[in-house]
C-alpha cells in the first residue's frame, strides 16, 4: 500500500501513521502529541485553506497544514 501525506487525505478518512519528514526535535514534538508510527489518525475536518481538524487517540486537535505535510500515513 502507498503512502500519501496528512495533509491530503480527504475528511473523513482514517489513517495510520507511517514517518515523518523532519529532524529529531520535530519527530519529539510530534510524538510528545500522540503522533508516533503505527497510531490511527481520522481527519474531522479538512478545508483547502487553514489546520487540519484530527483525531487522534480519543482527542481531537487542530495541526497545521506545514506540519500535516511532513507526515507520511497509509
């Protein structure tokens, strides 16, 4: 299976985390919110324009469309 980025999987889709693009400072960051290989991710809500609405482990957060592209999900 192919792998696409956050940022351009449609509203309602569930996803599961693969990598990240990004330094280890970035990668910390990230998974100090959940967001660590292997996790479920649904997007609640996703606009062209402005963060991404997503579920992730019971909570749902708002990330930025930069940070969304740096992360590679299935």
């Amino acid at each position: 299976m192919s792998t696409m980025l956050l940022s351009m999987v449609p509203e309602g889709d569930e996803v599961v985390i693969v990598s990240f693009r990004g330094g280890s400072r970035f990668v910390q960051k990230l998974a100090a919110m959940g967001f660590v290989p292997g996790t479920k991710v649904k997007v609640e809500k996703s606009q062209n324009m402005g963060p991404l609405i997503v579920s992730i482990k019971g909570s749902r957060m708002a990330i930025g469309r930069g940070i969304a592209t740096k992360i590679e999900v299935r």
